[in-house]
C-alpha cells in the first residue's frame, strides 16, 4: 500500500531529490518552477492548503485543467513551453510512483502535443550506406581526406552533438577498448561527460585518420563550418543527397536506437547526454519522425 503523503510533503522531498540529481540548475529550476505553477493552479493561489492535500487527491482531470489553463491564459507561452510544463508534471509523477508515494500516475496518459516546429531531418538505412561508401571513397582516393569518414562513422554510433566532435582529444579516444569519451571542463555540465562504445568499423576509421594526419592534440583540428563544407562538397552529392550535417547525423543515430528499441530511456539519455527535459523533448521527436515513416516502429510507454 502506498504511503499517505501530503502535498506539502511531496514538494518538500522531491526538492531534496532535485537537488541530487545529476543535472543543470537550469533543468532544475525549470522542473521546480513548472510544478509549482501546477501547485498553484490547483490551490487556487493559496499554497499553504498544500497541507490539506493528499498526492493520492491528484487526477489526471488535474492535469488536463492546468494544461488548458496554459494555454488559454493571456500572453500564453510557445507550444514547446507547454511541453516542457507537461513534462516538469510527469517527471514528478513518475518519481512519486517510483518512491512509492501513489501506485498510479495520473501523468502516465496525457500524451505530448506535436509541436508544430520542422522535424529534423535524418538518413535511411540506404542513404547511411551510400553516404559511407562516399566517405570511404574519399579516405582512399588519391588526395585522400579521412576526417568525413571517421566523424561520419563516429557520430552515427555514438550520437554525440558537433561541439562536443570536434573537442575531442587523441586522450579522449582508446581504440583497444574501443572506447570514446565526452568530457566537459565546466562544472555545471558534468552531468553530460560519458563513455560510448564503439565498433570495430569506427575504431579502424579513426585508427586510419589517427595514422594519416597525425594529430597532436585535437583530433580533428578544422572547424564544424569547414567539415560541412566538404560533407556538402565530397560527400553528399556522390551520395544522391543533398546536403548533409552533424545534425543529420546525430539524428540519424537517435532514430535507429529507438527503432531498434535495446536502450532504455536511461541509456538513451546518457548516450545523447541530455537533461531529462532534454530527453523528453528528443523523444517526442523521434515519435513523430517514426509515426510519419513506419507507424510499426514506434515504441510507446518507455520509462
């Protein structure tokens, strides 16, 4: 049986929990300022009842309310606003039935809105191949270039963003255990530091570009704008494509984990290195993007 639990409680025990939490302060706020807008909503203004209120009195009819509220209200905030509201509620929720406190999530049923920004863009399983036999084309043509083909292998295993690509190090990289690590000097995006497995096709691609251009620090010491140029250039059009990014590679990598379904909702986050709103976000993308193409794919009810 669960335990009784007031709502002052609750608030009072998930920000301890919030504070331990592995994340930004600014995920942190963002979740903390969320729940207590809903806080407020449902005492009408009158925090101190909280006292009153048991997280067993909590429905979904709740939810529902304050989201129509939301976005009904004068001067209402941008549909991606209104999800990251929905997803500060869940992930409360979700902690109340982990530790315990309710034994059914009234979040658990309120679907995400499709937000009406552009959908990124990402690579077939037949565009993949074609773009790596351009790469693999261009590392051993004459005046070979093996940067495209090992950032291009990297970032469709690991998934990693172009900022954190293009920082990485010769010490970052352990091509015996086939290991790449994501590091952060600043402190605040700790959170976001990982080790990512790799295969022994990728280990070989860096392994060929580690031995041809012999990097003393950077492993790849040309600039995102310039590397995209040549993606754009030497890679893309022998590939049928026309144009291809980090994004589009980082995407790629996201949408074939989650068809795939092997990484939990854990995994996926640390291997993007996301906040939870961050992750909440991707996933709502990667839901639409796979219902467009193969309704069949689509994973619902992660947790």
């Amino acid at each position: 049986m669960a335990e009784v639990l007031r709502l002052d409680e609750a608030l009072a025990r998930y920000a301890l929990h919030l504070k331990r939490r592995p994340i930004s302060e600014n995920t942190r706020k963002a979740f903390w300022g969320d729940l207590n807008l809903f806080v407020r909503f449902i005492t009408r203004e009158d925090t101190s009842v909280t006292a009153r209120w048991r997280v067993a009195d909590l429905r979904t009819e709740h939810i529902r309310a304050f989201l129509q509220h939301e976005e009904n209200r004068p001067g209402a905030n941008s549909p991606k606003s209104l999800e990251r509201r929905l997803t500060s509620i869940k992930v409360f929720f979700r902690w109340l039935r982990e530790s315990g406190y309710i034994t059914q999530d009234p979040a658990d049923g309120i679907p995400y809105r499709p937000a009406p920004e552009p959908l990124p863009a990402y690579l077939t399983d037949a565009q993949v191949e074609a773009v790596m036999r351009a790469a693999e084309a261009l590392a051993r043509a004459p005046k070979p270039d093996t940067r495209p083909l090992a950032i291009i292998a990297l970032i469709l295993e690991t998934g990693m963003k172009k900022s954190e690509c293009l920082r990485l190090t010769l010490d970052d990289v352990d091509l015996g255990e086939r290991l790449v690590h994501v590091r952060y000097a600043e402190q605040r995006l700790k959170f976001k530091e990982r080790s990512l497995p790799i295969s022994r096709g990728c280990a070989q691609a860096l392994e060929l570009h580690i031995t041809r251009t012999q990097p003393k620090v950077r492993l790849f010491t040309c600039t995102g704008r310039n590397l995209e140029y040549i993606f754009n250039r030497r890679i893309a059009p022998p590939a049928g494509l026309d144009s291809l990014t980090f994004e589009m590679l980082r995407w790629t990598c996201a949408v074939r984990d989650y068809r795939a379904g092997e990484l939990d909702a854990e995994a996926m986050r640390y291997k993007f290195g996301l906040s939870p709103v961050g992750w909440s976000e991707m996933e709502a993308k990667l839901v639409r993007l796979l219902a467009q193409t193969a309704p069949q794919d689509v994973r619902a009810g992660r947790a």
